[in-house]
C-alpha cells in the first residue's frame, strides 16, 4: 500500500479507559498489590522522573524509582525496598483483562473524525499479550464499526510475539510508525529489504507526552537506523524519503473538548 494516509491510535485513555491499573507489589507475595497506581504515574516511576530521590526497585525485569512519599508508605508497612516491584498483571493476565471488559468506557470522540474515510486505521499500544485481549478488542472493533469506522491492525509493542523492535516503550512505537513511514522492516535497529505497507501521511493520537515528545525525534533514529543497515538498504531509504517527503502528524490526545489534539508536524527527511 503506497501514498496513502494511516492513522495509529492508541488505547488506553484515547479510545478507551478499563480501569486497569499498575501494581506495586511485595515479591514474596507477587499475587496481591500492596498499592494500585494509574498508568501515567507507573510511566513515572519506570522512567526514572523518580530517580533522584534514590529509592530504586526492580522486579521481573522491570526496573524503577519511586517518590520519597511512597517510600515512606512500604517504611510503614515493615518491608525493605529489596522486597518491592511492579508489576503489570491487569494488562497481560487475561482474568484480569477479561474482567475489565464489563467497565469499559470508549472515547469515540477521538476518533469520530474519520467515519467514513478509506484511510488505513491502525492500533498502536504499550499493553503485552495480545491474544489475551481478543475479546476486550472485539468489544472495541463492534464500537467503532457502529460508527462505520474500521480497524485494520493492532499492534502491541511490548508483546515479544508480535514486535522484534528493541528500546523503551515510546521508541518502540516510534519504531512501528518510522517502518511503515520508510516502507521496510525495521529489526533491532537496523531496516530489513522486507517490504511492508508504506505510507505518505502518518498520524499518531496519543495521551501520554513522553510518547509524542520521543517521536518528534523521529530524524534523529532515522539516520541512526539508515547508518546500521546495509548499503543496499541505505540507498533505498534515502531514495524513497527523498522523492515522497513523507510526514508524521503527532497528536497528543487531551481532555480539551472544543480542541481535543494538540497536533505537532514533523517533515521526515535524512
């Protein structure tokens, strides 16, 4: 698919909220959370807005810094921070993410502006274990599709199964949509001569501004990757960016009614 438009949205808390919640748990008794924390201070913690405070916690290869005052919340509770960890239990456990579905409230008004179109409408989020979330994307897909809107792909970028990119989780959504901006496979950090669906005009809708912010700087690991690929592939990008002059609309999803997106356009170019 060539000079077209995509457009990747992602799911929790821009097209809908489930409720799940991140878990702050003791590792000898992983099972039960000793606190639940909303997804964007999880954000916080695993990406180390904490860390100066020193308080740092690992778990299941997840690693993170809390506050001074949640510190002081596990010092209460007679634990050492050696006992304490995160996990994601509510958003890779299927119970868990079947339970959720009952509850879930859908923000069609983020993506109602493309009833209609023949635009390619993609799903790109942090969750793991997409099979898992077969029935709860079911129960999303006959919404929009009451709306005529209709999803093509749902991509999971934490799912081992599903993506082979490396990095954090806002690069590698950056990945995701810098793949199919160039036209190729992106493996590790290295483009692939594996074609896949390519398109002139991204957008991107996502709440979380470390997100947005990572993919403004989209040049920047394009030339990275360009460098780490063979010649051959090296010219191909080169090509194509030169003569398309894509473009990659990121659109931070707020709570603003009137103006629900704060749009920021990047001119991809080598």
């Amino acid at each position: 698919m060539n000079n077209s438009t995509v457009h990747f949205f992602d799911l929790d808390y821009t097209l809908w909220n489930t409720n799940a919640k991140w878990w702050i748990v003791n590792k000898n008794d992983p099972e039960h959370a000793i606190f639940k924390i909303p997804q964007h201070e999880g954000y916080l913690i695993s990406n180390g807005f904490y860390a100066k405070f020193g308080h740092q916690i690992y778990y299941n290869g997840y690693i993170g810094w809390i506050s001074d005052q949640m510190f002081l919340e596990i010092k209460k509770l007679d634990l050492e921070l050696s006992d304490i960890g995160m996990s994601l239990r509510e958003y890779k456990d299927q119970a868990l993410i079947e339970s959720q579905i009952t509850n879930m409230v859908f923000y069609v008004d983020n993506i109602k502006h493309l009833k209609g179109r023949n635009d390619t409408i993609n799903l790109l989020t942090a969750r793991q274990n997409k099979k898992a979330h077969e029935n709860m994307l079911k129960t999303l897909r006959d919404k929009l599709t009451e709306h005529d809107i209709h999803v093509n792909y749902e991509y999971f970028v934490n799912d081992p199964l599903e993506i082979k990119c490396v990095g954090n989780t806002p690069e590698k959504k950056l990945m995701v949509l810098l793949q199919h901006i160039v036209g190729y496979k992106l493996e590790g950090r290295e483009f692939k001569p594996i074609l896949i669906d390519k398109y002139d005009n991204t957008y991107f809708y996502d709440d979380e501004e470390i997100n947005i912010e990572e993919c403004k700087k989209i040049n920047q690991y394009l030339k990275e990757y360009v460098q780490n690929s063979i010649e051959f592939m090296r010219e191909k990008v080169e090509t194509s960016i030169r003569l398309r002059k894509p473009k990659l609309y990121l659109n931070q999803v707020t709570t603003n009614e009137l103006n629900p997106f704060i749009e920021t356009i990047v001119e991809i170019n080598i």
